[in-house]
C-alpha cells in the first residue's frame, strides 16, 4: 500500500545532510532546534544529536504543542493526546529552528512561528521539514528540507518514525481508496 | 474517548477519563504560566461571563484570570452594583447577557441547583463556581490536580474530609471527585455537621479524630459561620477543641489542604496552615491552569468532538 519514497537509510542520510546544512549556516553557535509535536519533535531530538556533533555547546533542544494557537479548532478534531509545550531555554538573540515533518499548507508553521514569539523575541527563525509536499497557504517557505515531493492535494504523505510507528519511512498514498483506512491518518 | 460539557455543573457530568483529561490539559496550561507571555490564543473572539451572586475572591479572580489567558473578553458582574440589585431576576439576568453571545457563563450562586437553572436559559455553556450546598466542581478539579501533582495517583489514598460536611459543597464535589480517582474517603465533623445518608455519596462517616492517623490526606473544611442560622455546635472554642487541625494531630507525611478562606485558629491552628505538610498555596496556585483547561475542554474540545460524532 502506498509508494515509499524515503526508506530507513534515506531519511538518515537526509537528516545528516540537514543537520551539516544548520550547522553551516549558523557557525556562531547560536541556535536552537524546537521540534513540533509529534513527529517534528522526534525529528529535532535527532537533529539535535546530529548538529551536537558540529556544533559547540551542543544545541539546545524543545518542542512545541501548538494546539492553543491553531486557526481551525472549530473544524478539526483536538488530539487525543494532550501534549505541552517545552522551551527551556532563553529564545532571546537566538536562531530557532523549527523543525516538522510534513510541510504543506504552513497553517502549522504559522502557528508555530506564533507560539514561539510568545517566549521572547528570538534573532532569526528557520524552518527545517523533513518533505515539503507544496500546496501553500501562507507565505512561508522553509530553510532546509530534506525532499520535495510534488503531491496532488488528494494524496497523503505519511511520515513514520521508529519512536512513534515503528519504523523509518516517508510514503505517500493516493485517498481515493476508502476501503483501506491507513492505520496512523496524518492531517499533515 | 470521553465527552465533556456541554455544561459543568457537577462532578457527576464526567467520568473518570474525562477528569484525567482535564488534568493533563491543565499540566500544559500551568506551562502557559510560567512563559514571558501568559497567553495563548485558544478562546480569541469569544466571550466569557462571569456571574457572581456571592462573595468570592478566588474562585473569582481565578476564572477571570483563565479567560483572559486563554484571550477571551471577559465580563465579571457582580450581584452588588448590577441591576440584581434592583430586583432583577436571575432568568431575565441570564437572558440579558445571553444577547451578548457568550460562548460560556461561569455562575456563583447561593441558592443549590442555580446553576443547572442557568443552563436551561442559555445556549452558553455554563459552568458552575459554587451553587449553594450542592457543588464546587472546579474546586474539586483542581484539588484533584494538586493530589495527583503531589502522589502521582489518588488510586488507594485514605482521604479524611474535616469540619462542617453540612455547608460544605466542597465537600460534596471533592468526595465524588476523590472517589471516582480511586481514592477512600472518610467524611468526620461534629453529628450535628455531617449531613444524613452522606454514605450515599461513597464515604465513610466519623464523628471523632480518633482513627486520623490513617488518613494520608486531611482535609479541612471552613467552618461557615455566614450559612449557620441555627447553632449547630456549642461554640467555636469547642468545635476547635474537638476537630480543629493542629501539628499534634497530625502525623509526619500527612498532606493538609483546605479549600480557603481560612478561619484561622478555628478549623486550622495557625501552626498547621505555615507547616511544610499544607498544600494550601498549591491548591491556589493550581486555580488558574485548571479553569483554562476547564474552559478550553467545554469550548473548544467539544465543538471538536461534536464535529467528527
């Protein structure tokens, strides 16, 4: 079911690659990951282990529940499970990288970009996704993707992590067949 | 998953998951509060009514509080200085500020049931901060959240509940509330004070302190001298003699609570409420994240979960 288009090795090598491109274009140091719930955050915990390596003091890590800042609560159902936000650290005259999954309408990164304000006044935020699948609703664009992956609006792309699903892999699926629901829907 | 709302005018209006719920909510609000900004979006455009028909400090400021944090516009009125004052009633009190469209009205009433008046009047969820002797939910809610905060689980904790059983709708809401968390309550005040068939509630009744050592939790109820008409004990200086909460009553790892405002050195000695044992700034301190998930989980969870039913 479903065309892989990132297998296990893929999206290791994708993550390196972003993880040298962050640490490329912030050589002062002075940056942090913030992951968005739940798998953008799975994915800046291992940005983060991969950008320590580079970068020195190693990078400091958060994440983010953006469901207090979402646009469309009257529309969408609310998670079943009730996550908080983390940011331990000072955003003030720091580079945030905000750091998701699935990149598509930018409602989430909007969101995101809100939230984070809301801790202080940061000195520059950069958006890392691991696909970007197009379909734009806001101007938003991101820093560093790992692939773009040109999808019609009726296709899904699910993204899976070890930490979460099980397994590594990006993949997407046509909707058109009802009869098959996929196990983890993504509204991504 | 489990439904809450569209009201809250009792503990009876959820169950135990629902509860949970709230309580994880209000994990992530208490975040909220310790930001540079104390404020999230999620209730931006609504508006919130605040009627209180009885005096209140807390409970008060707190709800106020929550709906500004949560960015509602907020309305507080209060029976002194409004049109109550001159003879309005309560229906056309609630009718009037329903053409306003709010999206919740939170009721203080001294009258029992009030509340679930208000919501047959009202297209606004209505949540109920006090009605009469009947109940208390949000107090119970964030008594809950403390206790958890505090043991992890209520699950097997022995909880003594203290004082004036009569007047007390605490008492009513955090004895459903303990219960339901798997906690053992055990209700103890002077006969006079503990309300009839009180075992209905899931309780155990004791009219003496003299098995307290196996409480883990004591919790005090105020002794509320404003709803005794009649005398229902000899005077102050007995009861305190007989049930008031000392650092000699208690054992080493007991936790003290009380819902305020406090009579001290009636149903409290002053020693006890300054002791390390005493949650009682925690519990105020738990108020404001625990009414913006309360109102967060009727406003938005619901129509949420309304959408995909």
């Amino acid at each position: 079911m479903g065309t892989v288009v990132l297998d296990r090795d893929d999206m290791r090598r994708t993550l390196v690659r972003i993880a040298h491109e962050i640490a490329e274009k912030n050589p002062d140091g002075a940056v942090a990951l913030v992951g968005i719930h739940r798998r953008g955050a799975v994915l800046a915990r291992r940005l983060q282990a991969l950008t320590s390596e580079l970068l020195e003091p190693a990078v400091p890590l958060g994440d983010l529940d953006i469901s207090f800042y979402r646009d469309d609560y009257s529309i969408r159902p609310s998670a079943p499970v009730v996550l908080a936000t983390h940011l331990e650290f000072p955003v003030d005259h720091r580079t945030i990288v905000i750091v998701d999954d699935v990149l598509y309408t930018g409602r989430t990164v909007r969101a995101a970009i809100d939230e984070v304000f809301d801790y202080g006044r940061p000195a520059r935020v950069q958006l890392a996704v691991l696909v970007d699948r197009g379909h734009r609703e806001l101007p938003i664009r991101p820093d560093y993707v790992g692939k773009n992956i040109p999808t019609s609006q009726e296709e899904r792309v699910y993204v899976c992590v070890d930490e979460i699903d099980g397994e590594d892999e990006v993949k997407i699926e046509s909707d058109l067949s009802p009869t098959q629901p996929p196990p983890t829907p993504r509204l991504a | 998953m489990s439904r809450i709302g569209p009201h809250l005018l009792s503990i009876d209006d959820l169950d135990r998951a629902s509860i949970e719920r709230i309580l994880d909510r209000a994990e992530s609000f208490d975040e909220v509060s310790g930001r540079e900004i104390k404020k999230v979006p999620a209730l931006r455009g609504r508006t919130i009514v605040n009627l209180f028909y009885e005096s209140s400090t807390r409970t008060s400021s707190s709800f106020e509080l929550a709906a500004k944090r949560l960015s509602a516009d907020v309305v507080s009125i209060r029976s002194q200085g409004s049109s109550v004052d001159k003879g309005e009633s309560l229906k056309d009190t609630v009718q009037t500020l329903s053409a306003y469209d709010p999206a919740a009205i939170v009721i203080r009433s001294p009258y029992a049931g009030a509340a679930g008046l208000v919501a047959r009047w009202t297209p606004a969820a209505v949540i109920n901060a006090g009605d009469g002797k009947h109940e208390h939910p949000t107090q119970a809610l964030l008594d809950v959240f403390t206790l958890r905060r505090r043991l992890g689980a209520l699950d097997g904790t022995n909880i003594w509940i203290v004082g004036d059983l009569l007047h007390s709708r605490v008492a009513r809401s955090d004895i459903l509330a303990f219960t339901r968390m798997g906690a053992t309550v055990t209700v103890c005040g002077p006969p006079t004070l503990i309300p009839r068939e009180i075992e209905a509630l899931g309780c155990r009744a004791a009219t003496t302190l003299e098995r307290l050592g196996e409480a883990d939790v004591v919790y005090v109820l105020r002794m509320q001298q404003e709803r005794m008409r009649d005398s229902f004990v000899p005077s102050l200086r007995e009861y305190a003699a007989r049930y008031q909460i000392t650092p000699e009553r208690l054992l080493p790892g007991q936790l003290l609570m009380h819902p305020g405002p406090v009579n001290r050195g009636v149903e409290l000695s002053g020693e006890a409420i300054d002791s390390p044992q005493a949650l009682i700034g925690a519990q105020v301190r738990a108020g404001v994240a625990v009414r913006m998930a309360v109102l967060y989980e009727l406003l938005v969870g619901s129509t949420s979960l309304a959408a995909v039913a």
